[in-house]
C-alpha cells in the first residue's frame, strides 16, 4: 500500500533530541524509503532552516514545555489516509481525536511513549488530563502501539476498559550499520580525554523536560569512586547542564567529567565506541524504553541502567548490563564498580547485546510489522461503534 498519506503526529522532532522525535523519525524516514508518503508535524518551537518539505512545524496559541495548543491541526490532517499520533502530546492529540469522531474512516494509530509525570502544577494538569481527556483519545484509536509489555502492562493505558484488544506491541529499533562495536580513541585525544582507563558514558537530553535523566544521581554516585580509575563522558546539553558542571566541580570531580555537549550524527557512534559502560541512571517512569540502551548496546558495551518498567526489556540484568533500584546511590556505586573492575564481564555483556539488538531490534522487520498494522486498519470491514464509548 505504498501510496498511502500517512501523517506523524508528534510533539518533537529533530534537531530536537528526544526519544520520541527520534522514533517518529526513523518511522517517517524509513516508511518513505519504502515509497510511503509521509508527512511529519510537530510543533514549532524554533524555526529549523533546513527542514524538508514534508516536515510541518506548526505554531502554537499556547506553548508550555512540549506541549502546544495547535487548534489548525485538525484541517492539516485533512485528507490522510492515517494518521498516527505519538502520546503523549498535550494540545496536539485533542485536534486529531476530534478529527475522528467526526471522521471514523480516518485510519488511527497511537504510540503510547510513556505516562506523563511530573511535580507541582504540572503533574495536577497531567494528572487532570489522564482522567478527563485521555479515556476519550485512547477509545478512539484503532490500534495503541507500545514498546514492551512490561512498560504497557504498569502503565496508565492499561487501567483503561476495552484497550487491551487494540494494543500491539512494537518495539523501537536501532540503526546497526551507524551503531557498531569498535575501539575509537581519537575522539578522546580530541577532548583531551585520558586513555588507558575505563571510560564511562552518560548521553541524554541536559534540558528541563529530561529532569529525570539522573545525571545528579550518577555525579554523586562518582563522587564516592575516587579512589578508582574511571573517566565519564557526558554526551548532550540543555538548561540545566551548568548546573550539573557545577556539582561535578563542587564534587572534585571537574578533571574527571567532560561535559561534551551535543554531539554530531557522525560523532555520536564515535563517542560509544570509545567508552567500555554505558550508564543510564534515569530516576522516573517517564523514560519508558530507553533507545540510548539500544545504540550501547549495538556498540557492544553493556548499560548499567535504573530498573524501570520498559527499561528493564531493553537492558537484561545479568546478561546484557546490570540493573538497580533508580535514584539508589549505593547499587549504583556496586554496579559500577564491578563493571570498572572486571574487563572480561564488560565484554561478555557488550557481546550478548550486540546480539541481542541483531535478533530483536533490527529496523527492518520492525518497519515491516508497522506497515501490517497501517494495512490491517485500514482493511477493516466495519467501521467500529463510538456510541457507547467516553
């Protein structure tokens, strides 16, 4: 069915760097390759000069974090054959689930990222909207995507009455020709970074909306390791990344860290291949996958990461990297500790999760199980009842 219009619904998209811009884009790419046509949009935050003609950024009335009040996305999405919305997006869903109550033979897709969460006025909002709005989006999709049945199961969605029967389950995937194992070392002389000794990596986004990344959590763990050897690449930037150089620094740690900023798509791989552990200690249920995981582990380095729903079908504790309670100091310390100490466990993870990304989470037959989904929706003989539902 490669003439569909299929439209991406999302409320990030890159130079963005986010994990769900990050899939609604390797999805666009990759179902245009195949001769779909695909049109993204997204909210515009700031003006992106070299976007591509099927990537709309729309402005908001109304514009907080990610979220954009976008009222014309609903006569944007006319004459799509699909539209596949990427949850959550605050004052983007509203438009397109409008859009199919009054047009039930519009084809509805919906990956569910993650629950939202957060503190203070805005976990309120997000919480007011899980039991207002969000019943009556979820009822109306024709098929609710997720990454694992693990992070699925624990979620929001399935507190839901009459969902389970539309949920599928579609894992993420990751580029494995970009994302390779190799020993890279003069991306580290280039930063004036140490060699012979164990390097540490930290990538994520260092901004407000990826609060829970545990980068906090991971300087103070280190600052309890100096009588070891170990170096720590940050890899990413934001609004709170001074304030991270400024614990580091408070820590004695200033020498021992290296804030890189963000790094380039030819860079990114590079800085994998030069780091032995790839650590992921995010505190919050918000970070529900963890495609980070995916491109270490297709490195061949194993990922110490916090033991969180979905997180923990990416890394296998005990066979692909170690696993421990978020926000716990001292596991962490022990986890990094043993990794830092035993060269040949390090490389026996690296390798089982390399093969493992080979098996479960190639590209290819992952977009292929996707177009079986846009293929059964809109082969559906009867429309379904929306008359009883929220």
């Amino acid at each position: 069915m490669p003439s569909l219009k299929i439209a991406q619904v999302v409320c990030t998209y890159p130079p963005y760097r986010g994990g769900m811009g990050r899939v609604a884009f390797e999805y666009t790419q990759r179902l245009r390759e195949r001769g779909y046509n695909v049109h993204v949009f997204t909210s515009l935050e700031k003006e992106v000069t070299n976007d591509p003609e099927y990537v709309h950024r729309i402005p908001s009335i109304l514009h907080i974090g990610n979220a954009g009040v976008m009222p014309s996305l609903y006569k944007r999405l006319s004459g799509f054959d699909l539209i596949h919305l990427h949850y959550p997006f605050f004052g983007g869903a509203e438009p397109v689930i409008v859009r199919k109550a009054i047009r039930h033979d519009q084809g509805l897709v919906m990956t569910y990222h993650m629950d939202a969460v957060a503190g203070g006025w805005k976990g309120m909002m997000f919480e007011a909207h899980k039991h207002v709005m969000f019943p009556w989006i979820a009822n109306r999709a024709d098929r609710i995507l997720v990454s694992s049945k693990d992070y699925y199961e624990s979620s929001a969605l399935a507190q839901l009455d009459r969902v389970r029967d539309r949920v599928e389950i579609h894992p993420f995937g990751v580029d494995q020709k970009r994302f390779f194992p190799k020993k890279e070392s003069d991306i580290l002389l280039s930063h004036n970074i140490p060699l012979n000794i164990p390097h540490l990596l930290f990538v994520g986004g260092l901004d407000s909306a990826h609060h829970f990344k545990g980068v906090n959590v991971l300087i103070e763990t280190l600052s309890h390791m100096k009588s070891i050897p170990w170096h720590l690449m940050v890899v990413g930037d934001g609004n709170l990344r001074a304030s991270y150089e400024a614990q580091a620094q408070e820590a004695g740690l200033g020498d021992r860290i290296t804030f890189v900023g963000n790094a380039s798509d030819e860079d990114l791989p590079l800085w994998y291949q030069a780091a032995d552990v790839h650590v992921f200690p995010s505190t919050r249920r918000a970070e529900a996958f963890g495609l980070v995981a995916l491109e270490a582990a297709a490195s061949g380095i194993p990922t110490i990461a916090s033991r969180l729903p979905g997180v923990q079908s990416v890394v296998l504790d005990g066979v692909t990297g170690l696993l421990v309670p978020p926000e716990d100091v001292n596991a962490l310390k022990e986890a990094l500790e043993t990794l830092l100490v035993h060269a040949d466990l390090r490389e026996r993870f690296g390798h089982a999760a390399r093969m493992r990304v080979e098996s479960e989470f190639a590209w290819e037959p992952l977009i292929s199980k996707l177009e079986q989904t846009y293929t059964s929706v809109l082969s559906q003989q009867t429309p379904r009842d929306y008359s009883d539902m929220i």
